[in-house]
C-alpha cells in the first residue's frame, strides 16, 4: 500500500471507531446546563488527554507486544475481531460495548441536566478515557502502526490521530447544531455507513493476519 492509500486508511478507520458523531449524545449530556466557555475548556482538556493515550499507544505498543512476547500477526487478528464486532453491533443499531456502556448513562445525565455540579468535570473519564480514547481507539492506532510502511507511514498515523480529534472537537462544540440537522434518522444512516467501513477494515486486517501463517502451513507442506 503506498502512503496516500495508508493515509486514506488510517482516517477512515480512526473516524470510524471514534465516532464523533456517536459521542454526541454522551457528550452533550455530560456538559448539559454549563455556559459554552466550560463545556471548551472540558472538550480541549479531553482532547489533550486524548491525544497523549493514543499518541503512547501508537509509537510504544510494539514494545509493550514484545514485551508480552506477542507477534504483530497475532495483533492483527485480534484487532480484527475486534473491530468487527464493533462494526457489526453499528450495524445491528445495539448497544456499543467498546464504549462500555456510556450510552445509557448519557440518557441519564440528559434526563438529570437540571442539576450541574459546579466541581463537576468528566474531561478525563469519561470523555477521554474511555469514550474517545478506548479499547476500540486504541487497539486501531497499534493495528495501523503495526501495518504503516516505514517511519513516513508511522509519522501519518500520529498525524492522523491529531486530525480526527481535532474533527471530533469541532463536531462536538457543534453538537446541538448537529443533532438538529442530522436527526435521529441521520444519525443511524452515519452509524451504519460507519459500522460498514469498520467490519470491511476488520476483515481485511484478519485477512493480514492470518495470510503469514498460511504461507508458512503451505512451505512446510512443499518442502
């Protein structure tokens, strides 16, 4: 793959599993009733926090793999399982458990929006960790990086990163304005559209994977 065809891949990918658009509802609940300066000041701080997990988890995941003696192959399909179910509960319109259940409790805190606490901050948990910055988030970072071609390839990912959270800031400072104009409907076409593109990329990510050991099945067997 050459670097504009990896570039492409690591954009829609990384939009996909974060899913700014999915984190709307979450987000505008936990902000619900603070001035528009507070809910910046939260956005940026998460975004920061963001940044730095999956910046650490892309430029020092292999180690940690090599550490537990672990082979980019068997990360790739593991990723890949992953990946898909995610993919396929976008599709199925269930309850997205790589953001481990935050949809519920956005639902909540809207029904509750009267009430703010003052001293009340969820920048870092829930809105970094684990709502943009989470298993599905982190596992996509170390997926590509382990596929990036060179240091050019590793240099995109981390600036794709930065690109896509600097997407999802925008899109969520707009929130009200979004969920406006998409709608319920049009926020469950993006869903799905998303939920496709991240069980396609799974596959394929499987597909790697798993190809060096049939290679190696199919040698031995020759020889």
């Amino acid at each position: 793959m050459d670097l504009t065809g990896f570039a492409l891949l690591s954009l829609s990918s990384l939009f996909a599993v974060v899913d700014p658009l999915g984190c709307i509802p979450f987000f505008s609940g936990q902000t619900a009733g603070m001035s528009r300066e507070r809910k910046r000041r939260i956005l940026v701080r998460a975004l920061l926090v963001s940044l730095f997990v999956l910046l650490a988890f892309t430029y020092a995941g292999s180690a940690l793999l090599h550490t537990f003696g672990i082979t980019i192959d068997a990360f790739r399909i593991a990723g890949g399982v992953i990946l898909f179910g995610i993919g396929l509960d976008m599709l199925q319109s269930r309850p997205r458990r790589w953001h481990t259940g935050l949809d519920q409790a956005a639902r909540a805190a809207q029904a509750e929006a009267v009430a703010v606490d003052p001293d009340h901050d969820p920048s870092v948990t829930p809105l970094a960790i684990p709502l943009i910055a989470g298993p599905a988030s982190i596992t996509t970072v170390m997926v590509l990086r382990a596929e990036s071609p060179g240091m050019p390839g590793a240099l995109v990912v981390g600036l794709a990163v930065a690109l896509i959270l600097v997407l999802t800031g925008v899109i969520l400072l707009a929130a009200d304005t979004v969920l406006r104009r998409l709608g319920p409907t049009g926020m469950k076409i993006v869903e799905k559209l998303m939920g496709l593109l991240v069980a396609v990329i799974a596959v394929q990510l499987i597909m790697n994977g798993v190809a060096p050991f049939v290679r190696g099945i199919v040698s031995g067997a020759e020889t």
